[in-house]
C-alpha cells in the first residue's frame, strides 16, 4: 500500500526537476511512511511512497527492468491478491524473480502481458507504468475504483499521483476550482472521471489510460455487465459463501498485524467471523476494533437510518468469535476538535461536509495504526447485497434521481446544496440540474436485460448506480482516511467474482427471507451470533451528543466574527440565522450544514482554491 506520482515531459528534461519531483511525492509521505523512492529518466519522472506490507525489505520501488530494447520502470500502490499464481505461472513461462513481492509480479506481467496484464489481476490498484521502448506511459486503476488514481494533462505532457495533492504540488498546475467543480463537490454523485480541481481527472474504474506522444487515449477493461443467473436459493447462498471463505483468505495475508473492522452489523461482523475461523486453523487470534461515543448506548435514540446502537452487538461478536478487541471511544471534544477536521479535511483534499463521520473514522484509524498495519472493512456490502432502508423503500423505488438524494431530501436529512450555499453562487450553479443530469446520463449507461420485469428493471437500476456512483464517494473515504495514518483498508466485499455474481441475482434473491441482504445473512449465519443475524441495518454510527452540535454552532459562529473567506462561497444570512438557535433547536440538517461550512474554511486555509463561478 503506498502513494505514487509521476511527471511526464516531452520537451523538458525531467533529470533536473528531482526537488519539484521529490515535492510531489512527500506530500503523500503519510500513505508510505516505510520508504520513498524516485526513478527519473529525461522525459519521464516516477515517485513513490511506500506502507511496507508483503515482502517487507525486498519491495522498494521504484522497480525497474532492463530488457533489451529498453528500461521499464514502474510505482505501484495496492495489493494484487493472486500474485502467488500469476508468479507461478510467469515463471513457466520464463521468468525470474529477485524479490517475493506482489510489485515485481505486476511488472513482469506487463513484460509477458502488456496492458492486458490488468484483466489478470484480482485486488486492489493502481499503478504506473513508463515503457521507455515506446515512450509510453500507462495508469491502471482496479475494476471497482478502491485503490484512487489522478492525473493532469500539461501542455508538453501529463501529471498524475494516487492524491490531488500530489499533482497541485507540481508548479505547472494553478489551484481553480470552476462551476462544474463545485456542481461535482455539493452534489453527492461521484462523477465517473471527474475531480473537482479544473483540469484534473480521476482514472476510472476499470479503466487504462495511455499516454505517448500522439496523446491521452482511455480503454475500458472492466465494467459491471448483465449475466443470466441460473443457481436456485440454496445454490446461490452456497456460492456466496464459497466465494468470501476465497477472498477472506487472500485477504489476510499480510506479513504485517492485521485486524477487522467491527461495527456490529451483518456485513463487518460476518468479516469478523470468517476471519476469526481462519486465523484459529492458522493458530491466532484475530483483533478486532470498533468506533463508539461517550454515552451512546445508555442515550441512544433511534433516528431514520439508525434504530439500534452498535455497542452491544459489538460485544456479541466479538465474545462470539473470540476475538482481541478492542473499543475506541470518543467524547464531542476530540470529535470537534479543529486539528482533526483539518487532518481528515487535508486528507480528503476536499471539504465534503460529513463532519463527525470523518472525524471519528479518522481517530479510529489513528489508534488502530498503534496496533495493526492492515484492517479489513465490511465497506460496500449494502451496494452490492442491498442493504440501504431507501433500496427497500417504495417511494425511493419511484423516484427518477439517485436513490439515496431521494432518501434523505424526502426525510430533510440531506440538503438538496443549495441552501448551505451563497444565493447567487446557488443560482449560477444549478444543482438539482445538475444532479439530474448526471443521473440521466448514468441511467443511460446502465446494461439492460431484456427479460426484467419493469420492477427487476428498476431494482437492477439501483443497484447499478450505488456499485458505479455511491460506492466509489465510500471506497475514496475510506482510503483517504486510513492512509493519512499509514494504514491499509482491504475491502472484501469488492471482490469483481462476487460483485459480478450478486448483481446479477435477481431481486427476489437478493430478498427472499423479505429482509435486506438476505444471501449474505443466510451464507455466513452459521458463525454469527443470532442477535446480529437478527439485526437491522445500520448505516456508519454518529455521535447523538447535543454537546457536538454545540461545539460546532460556537466554531461556526467564530468563523462569522473573523470574516473567514469561507463565506464568500457559503450561505452567510443563513449562518447568521443558525448560529443564534437554541441548541436543542439544531436539528440534523443544520448540523451538517454546520460540518460543510466548517470543512470549507480548512479547506480554503489548506489551499487557497481560486473560485471560478
């Protein structure tokens, strides 16, 4: 797991820009604390950060390879979970190894390969590749967008990193934001290709993109695609089952501390489960570690996306499997601390307004990082099994935008980005146009089967835009938090075998005890404990503590009395408005307009984006 970032030039000699280089890569420094590394040839300049994980002294990069037409270099982030059999079978074919890393076999799989080499690979990534035989530089991102990849084309050539902030370190690039930017940033539809910073694009999932001197040019290898699905219930539910017992076990190894995420939900929990199953043939233990608030179990009051806590359920499993876990516990002063919002704010490179959610997760990873180097999360497993209250919804099933805008504007727990806004930046901006359009313009990307029923049809529609839009906000989140500290997140549950497999149940498999997530919930009910199996759906936890909401109307209010530039984008009459309630009188919308504001002004302080509107 690492940060990589790159400069390709073909009018400039790159062997004397290595302090700008060298600047690009340290601003990634917290994704590879381990090492760093560049490899710089005339035209074409790799940096690397590296999170040692396998093969911990033989896996430095940059790595190169001399052949005999030329040098090949490559920097790469990620973990390829079958590079014991891609190795394998490399050297039937002819190959040799010097180190046991899964780096150095993505890089002869591109010798044997070429940009096929991606079909190949089962895992996580992103990676660069500069063939100096043809001068030819390729960006490989993996099918399901997990691992982040950018990049900028200049005049003379491209820029790209694993962070925008590697690219806006470079001096060739001006800090803008524009309207489409910031249509992108207050909407919530995650944009295929699109990174809010003007002139930068985000590689897609799924996707190459070549570069030589001819040009950009992008090849799709990997899209969620229609199947007929023929196994029965029981077949189904076995395949499943087959399926995670396969990928939680390439999933654990490491040669570094793992743990487990644990939430109390079906889908972290039923990780917890399978991974304690295998770590005990193997003789461990495994950790576990779970986020909660002071006083959230004794105070809970069920809300419209949460109606349990998540403390006891945690304690179930965790007795259940035998676990080492461990609680982090966090009050509303280190919640809303200034210095955590800027460091999950800097993090994220942008101001995306979920306030304590990021805040909290960041302060888990934080004190997960003491312990372990990897954690695996149950992220994902509502978009691929449909485990949201909105996919079983009846007036979300109707609605022609996203489903979960139409979720959360119906019960007025979500802003529809206006109102948070300046007036006349709202106007200009248009965002419930935009958002329509973007909808319309994923709809029509969307695989058909002819034989759906008009209801299949609308479900397969759902899913598909919570696998393409929805889970890709999620997966960027949760790199971007964890790797501020060092740590790697691996996501199971975006295996493409399983991903490709359940999308294309039908929906009356994917409920067929009438409950979300029902093939998961029956493949794994065998090692869980039944209050979980039991258990309804609960989205990430979020502090209740009136307390929180306090502390953020008092730092909104300061930011009004300093003139913070901030306001020139957010809605001040409102702020003004909002900051004199009673505290009892905020209520959820106004707070998370509250945590908008809040990220906006560390946001202009960390980078001081011109406004283009």
């Amino acid at each position: 797991m690492c940060g990589i970032s790159g400069w390709i030039d073909f009018r400039r000699d790159l062997t004397r820009e290595q302090p700008v280089i060298d600047a690009m890569c340290e601003t990634m420094a917290c994704r590879g604390p381990d090492d760093s590394g560049t490899w710089v040839q005339p035209h074409a300049a790799l940096g690397h950060r590296r999170l040692a994980i396998i093969d911990l002294p033989g896996g430095t990069q940059p790595m190169e390879v001399q052949t005999p037409d030329g040098k090949v270099g490559m920097v790469y982030s990620g973990e390829a979970y079958n590079f014991s059999e891609l190795r394998g079978e490399l050297r039937r074919r002819g190959h040799h190894f010097d180190t046991d890393s899964d780096t150095e076999v993505v890089l002869h799989g591109y010798l044997e390969w070429g940009a096929d080499v991606a079909e190949k690979l089962n895992g996580m990534y992103a990676f660069a590749i500069w063939d100096t035989r043809t001068e030819q530089l390729l960006l490989i991102r993996d099918r399901m967008g997990i691992k982040p990849l950018y990049y900028q084309p200049t005049e003379n050539g491209v820029l790209f990193g694993s962070e925008p902030k590697a690219i806006l370190a470079n001096p060739e690039v001006d800090k803008v934001v524009d309207a489409d930017g910031l249509r992108e940033l207050f909407s919530f539809t995650k944009s295929p290709g699109k990174a809010v910073w003007q002139g930068m694009h985000e590689v897609k999932p799924g996707t190459i993109v070549t570069f030589d001197r001819n040009g950009l040019r992008e090849h799709t290898y990997w899209q969620l695609d229609v199947a007929e699905h023929t196994d029965g219930q029981d077949a189904s539910v076995g395949h499943v089952r087959e399926l995670l017992d396969d990928i939680v076990a390439r999933q654990l190894v490491a040669d570094v501390p793992r743990c487990v995420l644990l939430s109390g939900g079906l889908d972290s929990s039923a990780l917890t489960a399978l991974s304690a199953q295998q770590l005990r043939e193997q003789g461990e233990t495994v950790r576990s570690f779970a986020v909660d608030f002071v006083g959230q179990t004794e105070n809970f009051v069920p809300d419209p996306v949460r109606d349990t806590p998540d403390g006891p359920y945690v304690q179930d499993v965790h007795k259940h499997v035998g676990s080492e876990h461990k609680d982090i516990v966090l009050d509303p002063q280190s919640l809303a601390d200034p210095a955590v919002r800027r460091a999950a704010v800097a993090s994220r490179d942008l101001p995306m307004g979920l306030g304590d959610m990021d805040n909290s997760l960041f302060l888990l990873f934080k004190k997960i990082r003491e312990h372990s180097t990897v954690a695996l999360s149950g992220e994902s497993a509502d978009e691929v099994f449909g485990g949201y209250k909105w996919f079983h919804d009846p007036e979300v099933q109707q609605a022609n935008t996203f489903p979960w805008l139409a979720f959360g504007m119906a019960r007025h727990a979500q802003s529809d980005g206006n109102e948070v806004l300046n007036p006349g930046i709202a106007q200009r901006l248009d965002i419930p146009g935009y958002i329509q359009s973007e909808y319309d313009q994923a709809v029509a990307a969307m695989p058909r089967k002819e034989t759906d029923s008009p209801f299949e049809a609308k479900m397969r529609e759902i899913c598909y835009l919570h696998l393409t839009r929805m889970v890709r906000s999620l997966l960027d989140r949760k790199d971007r938090l964890s790797m501020a500290v060092g740590l790697e997140v691996r996501v199971p549950f975006c295996d493409h075998r399983l991903v490709e497999y359940v999308f294309n149940t039908p929906w009356s498999l994917k409920t067929f005890d009438d409950r979300e997530k029902s093939l998961l919930r029956h493949a794994t009910s065998d090692v869980l404990p039944k209050s979980v199996v039991d258990r309804v759906k609960s989205p990430y936890p979020s502090t209740q503590d009136p307390k929180y909401a306090g502390e953020l109307q008092k730092q909104v209010a300061d930011l009004l009395s300093t003139g913070d530039r901030s306001l020139e984008l957010m809605n001040e009459q409102w702020a003004r408005s909002a900051v004199r309630l009673d505290p009892s009188e905020v209520d959820t919308n106004t707070r998370n307009m509250f945590e908008r504001i809040l990220d906006v002004s560390q946001w202009f302080d960390l980078h001081n984006p011109t406004i283009k509107v």
